[in-house]
C-alpha cells in the first residue's frame, strides 16, 4: 500500500490543496466559457512554443528570440 497516499495532513494543508483545486476549477471554467480568453492563451501558449522551439533555418540571438515573443 502506499503510504503517501493515506499520510496524515492538517487542516491548513486541505484547505490549501482545496483552495488549489477550487481555483484550478473556476480559471477551467472561465477559459471554457469565454472565447477570448481561450484565444489569449493559446496565443501565449504558441508563442511560448515558438519560443523554445529549436529553428534550423534562421539562427537568432537570444535578444531577437526575446522581441519576437514579446511582439
């Protein structure tokens, strides 16, 4: 059996993890619902992936990676 899942916590570290959890739930919701935050964070999400995505074609500077991910 695995102890770690039945060890012994406190008050204060359940209402934590489910603070944790109940925001995790709501910021869900609110990306679900809403298109425009969708659209916000997938943009992000993309330029975050451009960002770290090794690129053979055009070597760039670290400063010039840093402006195109922040355009």
């Amino acid at each position: 059996m695995i102890k770690s899942l039945s060890k012994k916590r406190s008050s204060k570290q359940l209402l934590s993890f489910h603070m944790k959890f109940l925001l995790l739930v709501v910021i869900g919701v609110l990306l679900w619902n809403n298109n425009d935050a969708r659209m916000f964070s997938a943009d992000a999400l993309q330029s975050a992936s451009d960002f770290i995505e090794p690129s053979n074609t055009k070597p760039q500077t670290i400063g010039e990676k840093i402006d195109s991910f922040l355009e």
